[in-house]
C-alpha cells in the first residue's frame, strides 16, 4: 500500500532536513572545520540509522552463530566501514532537491521512496525502516536499486567463504587502522 506523509516519511524528511542544513552552513564548509562538519553529519545520521539491525542483516546467517560480544564488535565495525565509505559521499551531495515519492508499508517495516534532482545527476534512494523504541530507524538504503546491505552480504558471504568469520572481522579492524592511519596524514 502506498502511504505519503506519515510517520516513516516525516522521520526521513526531517533526517534530511537536518542534513541540508549541516550541509548547507557556510561555518562548516569552511576546511578547518571539515572534521566538526563530518561529526554533525554523523550526528544526524546516528539519530535515525539502527546500526545493528543494518549489521545483521549485512552479516546475514553468520549473526546467529556469534556470541553477544562478538555482534557489539562486528557493529562497531560495520559503523566505522560505514562511515568511512559514505562520508565523502555525502559532501557531494549539497546542491540537489529531494523529491519524496511515496511510502510503501507493512506492519512496523515501510520504504520511504525518494529522488535526488541535482544540476549533474538524478538518483534514486530509498530509505528502508523499521519501528521500533517509538520510532521509525533505518535499516537499509537503496540507491538506483542497489540495496547497501545486500551489496555488503554478499561482500561478507565471500569473504566468510574464504577466511571465516574470524578473517572477516581481521580484514575490517585493518581496513579501520588503515583508514584512521590516512586520515591522520593527509593534509585537510
């Protein structure tokens, strides 16, 4: 059923409201202030993202054959390959309208169904949520039909293939020091 304008549409519309205006502060764009923009953007992303759901179901069966500890270590990973993936990303897009399609719902899951119209490009995403605690969280994003967790599972599958569980995980904590290495070393 398509809905517009309820509350899982209202949560992604003021989620992107926040980010616009993130975005949009002159004081923010300003390269001395990248870091303290960054931190923003993932402070109004961390409000409507459940991380650990995304994490699930990114890791797929695997989640169920791993302990308490290991599931708060994989998602802590998981954020920070998140972050360091779509952090750039999210810069670029500063001069584009959002168009909200529409809402599809069933029971406590619904898409918010929109477009990005910029100068250069027009793309859709759709914001995949879940209620839960009294609120709609996102747990999955599909930018032109490609879904981000589905993308990582199968990402996940193969390296789990190879190496386990305990490779993958070996692979992410380098990639983060990796990450955290370059960015301590690059000039901003």
């Amino acid at each position: 059923m398509i809905h517009t304008d309820s509350a899982a549409t209202e949560a992604v519309k003021s989620t992107v409201a926040a980010l616009i205006q993130v975005l949009d502060d002159a004081q923010l764009k300003l390269p001395e202030r990248s870091e303290q923009r960054r931190h923003e953007i993932e402070r109004v992303v961390m409000r409507r993202v459940s991380y650990e759901e995304m994490a699930k179901r990114a890791l797929g069966a695997p989640w169920a054959e791993i302990n308490e500890q290991e599931r708060k270590e994989f998602v802590g990973l998981f954020v920070q390959l998140l972050r360091d993936t779509f952090a750039g990303r999210i810069n670029e897009h500063s001069d584009e309208q959002v168009l909200y399609l529409g809402e599809q719902r069933e029971d406590r899951f619904a898409e918010v169904k929109t477009q990005l119209t910029g100068q250069k490009v027009d793309t859709r995403v759709d914001f995949r949520l879940m209620h839960a605690s009294e609120d709609w969280l996102v747990y999955d994003v599909v930018i032109d039909g490609a879904s981000i967790v589905s993308n990582y599972r199968a990402q996940f599958t193969s390296i789990i293939r190879d190496v386990a569980y305990v490779g993958l995980v070996t692979k992410m904590k380098q990639n983060a020091v990796a990450v955290k290495f370059f960015e301590k070393t690059t000039p901003h």
